[in-house]
C-alpha cells in the first residue's frame, strides 16, 4: 500500500498553457492521475494497447473526441476500453481525475 501527499506526489509534468498532470500514485495493478486543464488545453488522438482508462471530471467541461464523441461537465465519468482512439479539448479550465489499469509507463517517475 502506498500513501502520497498532494504536496509530494509520484511525479508533475507541467503544460505549456500552464496546466499540469499530477501523478498521484501507482501500482504496478493502477495508476490515479488529477489533470489540471487550461481552456483551450488539448489532449491528442491516441489510444492505449492495454490499457482501461475511466475519468472523473471534478469540474469544468471537456470535449471528448474520437470514438467518443461528446461533452462532459461536473459529476461526468467515462471508462474508455484498451484499443479506443480518444482525445479531449478543454471547453473552459478543468480539474479531472483518470485511473488507469494497467499503469501507462510513459507516466511513471522518471
């Protein structure tokens, strides 16, 4: 088991736009990341081989793109399967929470 602070998580890598991805913890079973997304932030098309992704938005909305194509606000999930191409646009500043299972390793502290 593991226990993080806000203050000293796994690691932070910080956008351009001044947003940031904060890797909260992991094992090697699931990765907990809090994304802090600017208006206009884009996450490209991609998708993960292995990899289950579910996402909670804590507040703002963002544009799924992709296979999923659609708008998602405060209190919205979505779990996207291994294989799925998705991406997303912030419509205005976000705060999201994804977990992914297994963990992405480009994600992993360096």
């Amino acid at each position: 088991m593991g226990v993080y602070s806000w203050d000293d998580p796994v690691r932070i890598d910080e956008f351009d736009s001044g947003g940031e991805r904060r890797v909260l913890g992991y094992t090697e079973e699931m990765m907990l990341v809090h994304y802090s997304l600017n208006e206009g932030d884009e996450g490209e098309l991609h998708s993960h081989d292995e990899t289950v992704q579910a996402s909670y938005v804590i507040d703002g909305r963002l544009e799924l793109r992709g296979e999923y194509d659609t708008t998602v606000g405060p209190g919205d999930s979505y779990v996207i399967p291994p294989g799925t191409t998705h991406g997303v646009y912030a419509e205005t500043p976000c705060n999201v929470i994804d977990a992914f299972s297994p963990p992405l390793d480009a994600y992993k502290p360096e």
